[in-house]
C-alpha cells in the first residue's frame, strides 16, 4: 500500500477485516511523519478553531502497527515495476532502498499543491497545505516571523479557508487572485458574493492578477508578491492556488491516466489494465454523473469510500464506487458556500441546453429570530427539467442544504419533483418552501417557459 491518508488507510484495515492478519499481510509506506489525518482540518487547526495538530489525527502510527499493518514511515516508492509485481521503496532519511513484493498494490498517493514556477517562489516564509507537516511548518513561521502582513496567492477552497485562518491570527490578509471573483467552483455572480462577504472582514482582495514573481530581502525571506501592476508586502505567503493529482510515480510506470493527470479505474477502484493494482484518494479521476465525464475531485469523503471500497474487494467481498455529483460545502467566517453538479460553463462544455434561476430565500421563516439571507442557484436541462446544478451563499444554515440538491442529482430528479419534495417544515429550520424548492418551482416555470 502507497500513501497514508484517506484512501490508503481506509482499505488496508477494511481487507484485514474481512480476510483477517493470517491470510493477508499488508505492508504500508508512506513518506510524511503521520497517518489517518484530516487534511481538510489544517486551515482550522491554523486558524486555531482546532487546539492542536493531534486533534486532527484519527488514529497513529502506533495504532495502526497494533492492528497488524507493517507501516513504514518516512519511506517513499520511487518505482513501480508492474511485470515483476513489486515495488522499489527509498528510506527518506537514510537514503537506503529497496524491493518489495506484492500481490495486491494499492496507490494513495493524494494531490501537490501547485507550486509556480516563480523567481522565490521557494524563499523562506512561502508555504504550501497540503498535509499535517506542511500546517506545522506554516505555524512555525507565523511563531518566529515579527511581522504581521500575509498574502494568500489563489482564492479557492484553500485560499479561502487559509485567508480566513489568518484573519483569526490577527494578521492583515490581501488574496491575490487569477479569476474575476473567488470560488472558481461557483459560477461568476455567486463567486461576487464570496467576494463581498471577505471584502466585509477585512480581507484586501485583489482579483484578475496573476502572480508575476516573490520578492525576497536582504535576508533571503520573503517581503513581497509582484504582480504585472503592484506589489503587495508580506511577512508570510500562502499557496492556495489548487492541487493536481501525485501520479509522477504512476506515469513513470506506464499506468493509464486522464486528461487532468489522475489515474483511471474502473468501478471496483482497480487500475484500468491491471488486475492486481488499485488506486483511489485524490491520485484518481472519477465519473461526473451528471455530465457523464471523467472528473478530478479531491476531497476526503470521496477517498474514504474509495478505500473502503478497495478493501472490500481485496478482502474477497464486492463492491463498486459508481461516481460523484461534485458537492462541497466551505465557509469564511459565517458565510456558508455550498454547490453541487454542474456550473454554467460544465453544462456548456458538456453540450447541454439548459435554463438558470436565482432566488433569494432565509434559513427559517423570515418573522424566526436567527432568520438569515440565503442565495440559491439553480441550473435544469432545458425541456426536459432534470436538475443539473445547484449553488448556495448564505449564512448559518445555509451550507448543508446543498444535500437535498446532491441527493436529487443522483436520482436524476427534475426540477418540478424536487420542488415537490416532502422536506421537513417549522419555522425554526425552514421557511414553509424551503428555499432549495423555492428555486426548483422557479426553474420548473423556466423550463416551461423555455422555447
């Protein structure tokens, strides 16, 4: 087994479970100092809404040894030779290497941060989250560092989050951002409202500007970040640009990869062409239900049911992983985002038709105290009225509504049943129409009135 995070160390104990230590021997590598981690907690655990690094740990090294599982820490794969069944593996520290046997090979080896190709782009004080090493380092540095100016380069998920995260620790944050508005993975108009919200919180956004170089002092640490107009001071430098899948390793061993750098499985998780070579977490591409297309989404939940689905079927039992809808939920400070299925232009490059509507809806009945303002997108194919995508800013109580329009898209609901729906009503939790369906009848009488 290669990685240990998510996927990996999912379906080691899930395999051991169901064929039990006699019968199967798992050997696991992986190259950090940790396992079983929450990755998505690191922004948090910065920020100090998490106490401390271990809160983020599901279960230790030590643990998992005591399970039967010969772990193998700070111990990378630097070869996969796919015809002798075995794999190279090089002592981090030492140096030393060696070849391993296998029967079953099982790659999890997650998602790099992107990193540009910039003049001190690797100068101290410019930081990378991608794992619990790279959140210790980014503490450390805001310990030891006197000044009290961040730039966050990319307003995605991370960037978001980490910009947040920084707010709390009292610093002054500029988000230095590509696009015209944060949250590429919502459509324009609903980015603008992330926008305005972290604009509200203090955060100096500066959007359509790339990144031309990192400026260095003196003393060889980062001060500034250029772009082609302005340069912006900072103390510390966060990437949050995105990350691409790890298959370095996999593409040096000929395995078959997608157009987004991920490899490619079948439903059973397995690699396309190789029966004895699975793969899963954030290293794979994975089906679009909706738009039917092979897709790279790296999230947690996803990982944990792929290795979950790995063990099974190397454990003798059968299990499939039939694809996603692309939910996410994030939040900076009390504004809630959420989206699932597909935006505008995932509908246009899939070639649909199709009709949007945006509403305005609260999280309760609007005479509840706690009532908030809540923006719903919606997107269904025109004529037929299936339901194609869904998009939420809001605050408490809006995030997690996305849920009703994920389960939706997996059943391919129309618009006109979901706003039939029976969801649960009283004024503490939902307007009468809650406002998922508010936008459904919306984009049914669209879709009717659509030529």
């Amino acid at each position: 087994m290669r990685g240990g995070a998510g996927g990996g160390w999912r379906g080691g104990p899930q395999a051991r479970r169901l064929k039990g230590p006699e019968e199967l021997e798992i050997v696991a590598f992986e190259r950090g100092h940790f396992t079983s981690y929450s990755a998505c907690g690191i922004p948090y655990w910065v920020g100090g809404d998490v106490a401390g690094r271990d809160e983020l740990i599901a279960r230790t090294p030590e643990e998992h040894r005591a399970r039967g599982i010969d772990l193998r820490l700070r111990t990378e794969v630097t070869d996969i030779d796919t015809a002798g069944r075995r794999v190279r593996a090089r002592d981090v520290d030492s140096g030393a290497e060696w070849w391993t046997s296998y029967d079953h090979l099982v790659i999890a080896t997650g998602a790099r941060p992107v990193r540009p190709d910039l003049p001190g782009a690797d100068a101290p004080g410019v930081h990378g989250v991608q794992t619990l090493d790279d959140g210790q380092a980014l503490l450390d540095t805001l310990t030891r560092t006197p000044g009290r100016r961040a730039v966050v380069v990319g307003a995605g998920y991370i960037g978001v989050e980490m910009a947040e995260a920084l707010i709390h620790r009292g610093y002054e944050v500029t988000v230095v951002n590509r696009g015209g508005a944060p949250m590429s993975t919502l459509d324009a108009d609903m980015g603008r409202l992330v926008r305005e919200a972290m604009s509200g919180m203090g955060i100096t956004m500066v959007d359509d500007a790339e990144v031309t170089k990192v400026l260095t002092g003196d003393d060889g640490r980062v001060r500034a970040v250029a772009t082609q107009d302005a340069e912006y001071p900072a103390d510390v430098v966060v990437l949050g640009i995105g990350v691409r899948p790890e298959t370095a390793l996999a593409r040096a061993a000929e395995l078959p990869l997608g157009d987004h750098g991920g490899l490619l499985t079948d439903l059973a998780m397995r690699v396309r062409g190789h029966e004895d070579i699975w793969a899963g977490g954030d290293c794979v591409e994975v089906l679009d239900l909706i738009s039917g297309r092979e897709r790279h989404i790296p999230l947690g939940t996803h990982a944990n049911k792929h290795g979950q689905v790995i063990g099974t079927n190397i454990g003798g039992g059968y299990a499939t992983f039939p694809g996603v809808v692309g939910t996410a939920v994030s939040k900076v400070c009390d504004l809630e985002i959420a989206r699932t299925g597909l935006r505008e232009k995932d509908a246009r490059r899939a070639g649909l038709q199709y009709v949007t509507v945006t509403v305005e809806s609260t999280s309760r009945a609007g005479y509840y105290p706690g009532a908030s303002p809540m923006t719903v997108k919606m997107l269904a194919e025109r004529r037929t009225g299936r339901l194609l995508g869904v998009q939420i800013v809001g605050r408490e109580g809006a995030g997690k509504r996305v849920d009703i329009a994920a389960v939706a898209l997996t059943a391919g609901l129309t618009v006109e049943q979901v706003a039939h729906l029976d969801l649960g009503y009283a004024p503490p939790f939902s307007p009468v129409w809650d406002p998922v369906q508010v936008a459904a009848r919306k984009a049914a009488a669209a879709v009717r009135e659509a030529p």
